[in-house]
C-alpha cells in the first residue's frame, strides 16, 4: 500500500477493527427493519449503507483535520497528523466536505426512492452534529456534551436513517435498542478520550476526562456502557427472547469487565475494541436469523 493511500485511511479512522463495526451500525437499522437475509438482494441497501458510510467517514476526517494539532503533541496519537500532514490539512477538509455532500445527495435519492423521507432528515441530523462537534465556534468535542454528540452521530443516527429507508413506522422495541446503542457508543467515546486527559487539560478542554479526572471518566464511562448493556438486552429479549438477547450483550459484558485494563490508544485499538466489532456483528447477524 502507498504512503498516500495509508494516510488517506488513517485520517477517516479506517484502522482495523474500526471498519468492520462502521460496517454494522451502517446496516443495523435495515436488518431490524427487515429481520430477513433476502434485505441484501435489494439495490436500495447498499445505498443506504452507503450514505451512512460517508456520514461517518466524512465527520471523523473533519475530526482529524481539525485536531492536527492538538494530536501532534499527542504520542499516542502523532499518527493521525502525520497521515494529516503527508496528505495535506486542506485536502483532507476538503475529502470531509466532499463525502458530507455526496451523502446527503444520496440520502435525497434514498427518500425518493423509498418515498420515505425521514431518511433525509436523520442523514441532515447526523452531518449537523459532525460539524457542531468538530467545528468553531460550537466545537462541542471540547465540552462535557462532546461523547453524547459524537455518539449520537456515529450509532443510533445512522440506524435510524437505514431503518426508516425501509419501514415508515417505528416498532416500539426499537427505542430501547438505540437507547442502548446510544448509550455504548456514548460510554466508549468517554473512554476513548481518557488518554487524552493531559494534552485537553493544557488546550482548556473541558471534556468529561478534564472534568472528573481520568477515574471519574473511567467510572462515567463504566456506568454509561452498563446501562447501554441492559437497555440492548431489554430491546433484543423484547424482540428475540431471552437466549438471543445474551448472545447480543455477551461481547459488551466483556468489554465492560476490560475496558479499565489499558487506556493507551494504540493497545485499546488493537486488542478492546475488537471485542466491541464481535459485539456490533452479532447485532447485525441476530435480527437475520433469530
């Protein structure tokens, strides 16, 4: 692989096993709309993924661009403004700005073709609170708010947008599943920002880690992946039963029980979060075949 095209992945945080699960919360919301296999003979999903796909990359290389300086003082993180750097900070706002609008294109044609047009209110939701996350005079990554904003546009946003591209109602044991979601993806940014704690100290960051210390954050975001757990076994025992519903909350059990033994980027990257991707993929799979 070039140097260029390795940077070009690093700045949309395409590091394994970070695709795979982008992958799953691209398509969740299609597989609990259908809860059927035969969802992937329809051109319309891929899509839908799609659209929920360049969302996320496009906020996570605005969110790359825009930290270049703060992760260069980082050494946990000086890869990501080094791939910044080799690619250029202008290309990659400009890579950000071209994905955010191809996708909202794409979720206008979703809406037309589904003739459901919720899809294009979740996919303009979800670029708002990318670029209200990342960018002044809002930049809400620098507050407490920063883990539910980020969370909310990364997990339930993009489930919303794919499940309404296929039903025009919304099943009641759907809230507790993105309640849940919501609030796993909210407790992990909270722990993904621990490391972070002295370089946001001394950049006058007030995130959750600067606020309550890196054992006040770790103890947050414990609670918030607790309570995200059994908000997801309520929703998938409401929907699959009791057996299915301990298969979905296994890996994040797991994960809970790990995710205070390192809080070094690189190894909570390689060796935590694949935990999480086993968790995301046996949600993808369980509305299939349950």
């Amino acid at each position: 692989m070039s140097r260029v095209a390795g940077a070009v992945l690093v700045v949309h945080r395409l590091e394994f096993p970070l695709p795979v699960s982008y992958l799953c919360y691209a398509v969740w919301g299609a597989c609990l709309a259908r809860g059927d296999i035969e969802i992937f003979a329809e051109p319309l999903v891929y899509v839908t993924v799609l659209v929920n796909l360049l969302l996320m990359v496009g906020g996570l290389a605005l969110n790359v661009a825009v930290d270049f300086e703060t992760d260069r003082r980082h050494a946990g993180k000086d890869y990501l403004a080094g791939a910044t750097l080799r690619l250029g900070r202008t290309r990659v706002l400009q890579l950000s700005i071209a994905e955010t609008t191809v996708a909202l294109v794409l979720a206008g044609l979703v809406a037309v073709w589904a003739n459901h047009w919720p899809v294009v209110v979740f996919a303009g939701i979800t670029a708002l609170l990318h670029q209200l996350y990342n960018i002044d005079p809002f930049r809400l990554k620098r507050k407490v708010a920063g883990p539910f904003v980020f969370g909310a546009a990364m997990v339930p946003l993009p489930c919303l947008l794919a499940y309404s591209a296929f039903r025009a109602d919304f099943a009641p044991a759907l809230w507790p599943f993105l309640l849940g979601v919501c609030s796993l993806s909210v407790g992990r940014t909270i722990w993904w920002s621990v490391p972070d704690h002295a370089v946001d100290t001394a950049t006058g960051f007030t995130t959750p880690a600067v606020r309550f210390g890196s054992a006040g954050a770790l103890r947050m975001a414990s609670l918030t992946v607790l309570v995200g757990t059994a908000l997801l076994g309520w929703s998938l025992w409401w929907l699959y039963g009791p057996v299915w519903a301990a298969v979905g909350m296994a890996a994040h059990v797991i994960f809970l029980l790990r995710m205070t033994s390192s809080v070094y980027p690189r190894h909570m990257l390689k060796h935590t979060m694949p935990i999480v991707m086993l968790g995301d993929i046996a949600l993808v799979v369980i509305p299939l075949i349950a």
